[in-house]
C-alpha cells in the first residue's frame, strides 16, 4: 500500500471509499437498465416475429397447395418460378405488412432460386387499406449482409423441422448489425417442402456496447473501493496500534507523574518524620559531650533512635521500587493462605477469629508473591490492631466474571473508617497510630499499581467495621510465562497447586 495513501486524511479517505462505490452503484443501476431495454427489445421482436412467421406459414402453404408445389414445378421454367415468386411475395406483403421494420419469405432448400416471396413491412406504421398490387418491388432473398445467416437458419429448421429463434450480430460490419431471426418449417399435404424466414434488425450493438463499457466501469470503480477501502483499513488499524501504544505510554507517563507527585509529598513528610530521631540522637550526643554518660541507657536510647531512622529509610526504599519486581504466574489463594497463617498467632492472642473464605477456580495470574504477602500483611496487621478486644478477621476471594478480575477483601468488625480517614486513608505518611508511619498502606497501593490492579477501603454494609478490597486483572498467560513460572518458583516463596 503506498504510504502516501496512509497520509491522506482519514474523512477524504472514507469520503473517496462512499464515492466510488456510489458510483459503481449508479454504473450498474444504469448497465442493468440498458440491459433491461435490450432484453425488452428482443422478447419484443420474438413476438413480432412468431406472428408474423404464423401469417407467412398460412398464407404460403394455401398457395403452395394451389399449385401442387413441388409436384408440378418439377420441370418448369423460369416463368413459373417468377410467377411463384410473385404470388408468395404478394402474399408476404400482405403478412408482414401490420409489423414494422420486418422482412421475410420462403426459403427452398432444393429449388433455384432459394428463396421465394421474400418482401419487406413499410417502415412506418402500416395502411389500413392494402391494394392488390400494392407490394413493393421484387427483391430476391434477404439483404446481402443477413442472407448467410437466414440461409444457414432456414436450412436448419427444415432439417430439424421445428421453429428457431436467433439473435446474432452480423460479421464484418462496421458499426455491427444485430438481427433477429426466426425461421420454422412449412408443411404442404403433411410434408415439410419449404421453410419461412422472418428478420428484424435491432438496436442491440449501441446498447451491448454501453452494457460492456458500463459493466467494467461498475466493476473498476467498485475495485477501486476496494483498494482504497483495503488502504483505509490499514490506515485504520495502524492508526489504533499507535493509539494503543500512545495510550500505554501515556498511562505510564501518568503512574510517574503520580508516583513523583508522591514522592514529593513523602520528602514533606521526611523532614518531619526524621527530624524527631536525629534530635534524639543529637540531645544524646551532647550530653556526652558535657560529660554525662555515655551509659547503657543512652545507648540504648541512640540505638532505638538509630532503628527508627532505619524503618523509615527501608519503608521509602519500599515505595519507591514497588513496582521493581518481575511478575511470574502465581496462586493468589495460596497467598492469602500463608497471610492468614502469619496473622493467626497475634489474632489469637487477641481473641481474634481467622476466617478464610477462597474460590477454588482462581486463575494464576502475574504476580509477585513477596510484594502481594507484604500487602495483605499490611492489611491484615491493621485490622488486628483495630480490634484489640476480640472480634472477627475474614479473609476472602472470588471471581468478577464481568469486570474479568480475580477480587480479593481483608474485613474486620472493628469500629470502621471515618469519613476523614477515608479522604486521606492511602496518602504517605497519614496515620491515625501513635507509633505508626503512615506508609504501610501508601506502599500497599504502589504494589497493585505495579500489578496493573487496585486497593479500595470502605466500611461493611453488613454491621460494624472496615473492609478493603483489592482487584487484580486476570491476563492471559502463553506457555513460555508458564516455563518462567516454573524456573522462578523458589523465588516466590510458598506451596503452588
């Protein structure tokens, strides 16, 4: 396809697809009309020519009965063939004398001359009145240029004895003549001893032509949409390739520009959250610099402060490389199974109650097992902590067959999210804890971002507590991801199914 069809703008395009096939339309509407007129033409001349071939059949055989043809003509002269010729010729006349632009006469296969009686109809439309001897004059056979043909026919009926009917274009004229021919038998005392002949020309050179011309322009016009419609569509579906490709790096762009934007509101966050250690730490180096200690519990006091500094550092290490991680097939089932395993011993000393509710017939799906475990671990550990006088934890994945995305909820019967948290529940660094760092879950929404999914909270519908919702897309896996699955196995960590 040349290129610079594809650098046309898409509405010409599709504006030149519509007008050659509009016109190819119109061209074959036209053709089909001409052809129409042409074949109303023939069936036209069929029936003036049976006619006149019936009127021709009575009119001969009554004078050839007459005169015992071919009987007593065995062995006369000339004078009784032109006396014959004259009263079949009269007698045509008067046959062919209520249709226009028809010829006709006898044809004798075995007789010289051949023909007999052949007359022409006036061009016109015919007298009401017709004298006696009022036919045109003598013409001896058909016209020059049919007489071959009315012959071959003629003779053709006799031979076959039965009636022919003929369309044929004339040989060797210029422009081409197209005449109709009909010929039949005809019987005299039950035996066939002659045949009539009756020709019309018609018009069907001009129309044939323009049927021809207007087929193959119906046709080029109509490949010609093609063509173009073939480049359209290639147009169209590269035009979407790059769309796709634009809206992916598009989406990517977005997800950076989203992750720098939190990033940034985490460096407003550092300097306070690392303030408050390094003041610790400094208030203890200068009491050992006016020589107070350094003793076990300032020790202490610069180690705590010192792993605090290091929790924090490693929770930003988190969110910034959450999506660093290569995704392999895995069982989300099995995940939040070894998750519940992890949180049953502190929900028990809590007088928490683990339930586990998973689908059977999850998919595997692209995932990165680690990162997932520390999601629902980060989940699971808020909801022990808001339920520190007993309650009840359920764990829980299906299938949502319309969105086509494995859906997985970590709930709790706690006292539930405010309206306030909610609005700032996934910012970093917003924490309703004494202790906390308000990271866990801001890092837990970078790690589904990275899996193409997403995190939700939100309150039960049915009593008292929170409930978070987590959707991951179910993508289709070839069988090259299901050999990587099985060499990256270790590195998951876990059981598989």
């Amino acid at each position: 396809m040349p290129k610079g069809l594809l650098r046309i703008p898409l509405t010409i395009q599709i504006g030149v697809v519509v007008a050659l096939f509009v016109a190819a339309l119109v061209a074959l509407w036209t053709t089909s009309l001409w052809v129409i007129e042409r074949e109303g033409r023939r069936v036209s001349a069929k029936g003036i020519l049976d006619r006149a071939g019936e009127s021709l059949a009575d009119r001969g055989a009554r004078v050839l009965d007459q005169s015992s043809f071919p009987d007593s003509f065995e062995y006369t002269g000339p004078h009784d063939w032109r006396l014959l010729d004259s009263k079949l010729r009269y007698e045509s006349y008067l046959a062919l004398r209520p249709y226009a632009r028809v010829q006709g006469g006898y044809f004798l296969r075995d007789a010289s001359p051949k023909f007999l009686g052949t007359a022409a109809s006036p061009p016109g439309p015919p007298h009401k009145k017709a004298k006696k001897h009022a036919a045109e004059p003598r013409v001896q056979g058909p016209p020059k240029l049919e007489s071959d043909l009315v012959e071959i026919h003629a003779d053709a009926a006799i031979r076959r004895n039965q009636v022919l009917f003929v369309v044929e274009v004339v040989p060797d004229t210029v422009p081409p003549i197209t005449v109709a021919i009909r010929t039949a038998p005809l019987r005299v005392g039950g035996r066939v001893v002659a045949a009539t002949w009756t020709m019309r020309r018609l018009d069907d050179p001009i129309f044939y032509d323009r049927s021809t011309r207007g087929y193959r322009l119906a046709a080029g016009l109509a490949l010609g949409g093609i063509v173009v419609a073939l480049g359209l569509l290639v147009g169209l579906s590269r035009t979407v390739r790059n769309r796709t490709l634009e809206r992916d790096r598009l989406q990517a762009e977005l997800r950076r520009s989203e992750r720098l934007a939190a990033l940034g509101r985490l460096l407003a966050g550092v300097a306070h959250e690392v303030r408050n250690p390094l003041a610790g730490i400094r208030s203890t180096v200068q009491l050992w610099q006016r020589g107070i200690g350094p003793d076990a519990e300032s020790f202490a006091d610069l180690v705590a402060e010192a792993d605090r500094l290091e929790g924090i550092v490693a929770r930003l290490l988190h969110f910034s490389r959450a999506d660093a991680q290569d995704l392999v097939p895995g069982d989300l089932n099995q995940v939040i199974s070894e998750v519940a395993r992890l949180a049953r011993s502190q929900a028990e000393s809590q007088a928490i109650e683990v339930e586990v509710d998973l689908d059977p017939d999850l998919p595997r799906i692209p995932m990165a097992s680690p990162a997932l475990v520390q999601v629902f671990r980060n989940l699971t550990a808020n909801a022990v902590q808001a339920m520190p006088s007993g309650g009840r934890l359920l764990l829980r994945t299906h299938i949502n067959h319309s969105q086509n995305v494995i859906v997985a909820t970590v709930s709790d019967t706690g006292p539930g999210l405010s309206a306030e948290v909610l609005a700032h529940l996934f910012e970093p660094f917003y924490t309703t804890k004494a202790q906390g760092t308000g990271l866990g879950l801001a890092i837990a929404r970078e790690i589904l971002l990275a899996h193409r999914g997403e995190l939700s909270a939100g309150n039960r519908v049915d009593g008292s507590g929170a409930v978070f919702t987590v959707r991951l897309p179910i993508v289709p896996m070839n069988q090259d991801e299901e050999l990587s699955d099985g060499r990256s196995g270790a590195d998951l960590g876990g059981r598989r199914r």
